[in-house]
C-alpha cells in the first residue's frame, strides 16, 4: 500500500501476483489503494493468483495472464470452511436438529458471503463496469460455485467479462526466474 500511495497519481503501475491468497483484509485493501490510483493500474499474473490474489487483480483496469495463468475465487472461508457449504446445513436440517454453533456459524458465513459480492460488485464497478455484469460476477465468483482452490482459466475470465490479455511481458518471466 505504501508504494502504492508513493506513486505519482497519473503514473502507471504494473503489478505482478504470484499468491495462493491469503486474508481477505490485506487482499481488500490493497484492491482499494490500486482501484483508487488515477493512473492506469495492470496486474501481471505469470502463474497464479488465487483468493486474495483475484481481488486484487480485479481492482485493475487491465489483468494480463500467462496463457495458462489462472485466477481462483474469492468466496469466503471460515476456518477454514468454505461460507456456502456451512449455509447448505440450514438447507438440509430442521433448524432443531443444528446446534447453535452452527447456526451461529452460518449467521456469520451469510454476512460474509453478502460482504464479499457486495465488494466484488463495489470494486468492478469503480473500474466501469455495468452493475448488472458486475453482480453477475461477483455471484459467480464468491458464492461457493466451486471450490475455493478451483483454477478459472482465461478463457473462463474472458466469458464471465473480464478484460484479459496473454501478453505477459517477457521481463516478467525474466524476473520470475529469480526466484527459486
């Protein structure tokens, strides 16, 4: 965020994303800072960007990908259990037959589910997008469709509507060799 906020307003940034994610915290406010830039802000994803990792690169105006660099989705996890599925107990028990600890945790697991679309749409729409293909997005990417570690190949981004290009730069490559 520091570098972020050190950049010259009308100064490009390329950022690159190699992550498996991490906590939506950290993720959601770096996606802030950059979404915020004035400049035209570029992820670089040369291998993966999970979770985490795919919030911050749709606060891009530009996410550019190695050919079979993937994204992840952003649907919340609760110790590690994943929101939708702690929901699916409310689906298929009589509310007597939960313990209160689960219907605590699915209490908890809705407001984060409703916390993380609302975001998502937040995020996509500061970057111009329409507000019905942003919640078409933000539904199929953080309601629990797939599984947390699910790889959304290119070609999947381009069809939800997602701007991506495969013209990684070589340097990116060249930098990624650096480490082991």
């Amino acid at each position: 965020m520091r570098a972020i906020r050190l950049t010259p307003p009308d100064m490009p940034i390329d950022l690159i994303i190699h992550t498996p994610g991490g906590l939506a915290l950290a993720s959601t406010q770096i996606a802030n800072a950059l979404v915020r830039h004035k400049g035209p802000v570029r992820v670089i994803i040369p291998h993966y960007a999970m979770s985490g990792g795919t919030l911050i690169a749709l606060a891009a105006d530009e996410i550019i990908t190695d050919p079979n660099a993937v994204l992840g989705p952003v649907d919340p996890q609760l110790q590690g259990i994943p929101a939708a599925s702690i929901l699916k107990v409310l689906e298929k028990k009589d509310i007597k037959d939960i313990e209160d600890q689960t219907l605590i945790m699915a209490d908890v697991a809705q407001k984060a589910m409703d916390q993380m679309v609302n975001y998502v749409v937040w995020l996509l729409m500061e970057n111009g997008m329409e507000e019905e293909k942003a919640k078409a997005i933000a539904q199929e990417l953080a309601t629990g469709k797939y599984t947390h570690d699910f790889p959304l190949e290119v070609d999947k981004l381009r069809e939800l509507g997602l701007n991506v290009s495969t013209e990684a730069p070589e340097e990116v490559y060249q930098l990624m060799e650096l480490y082991p």
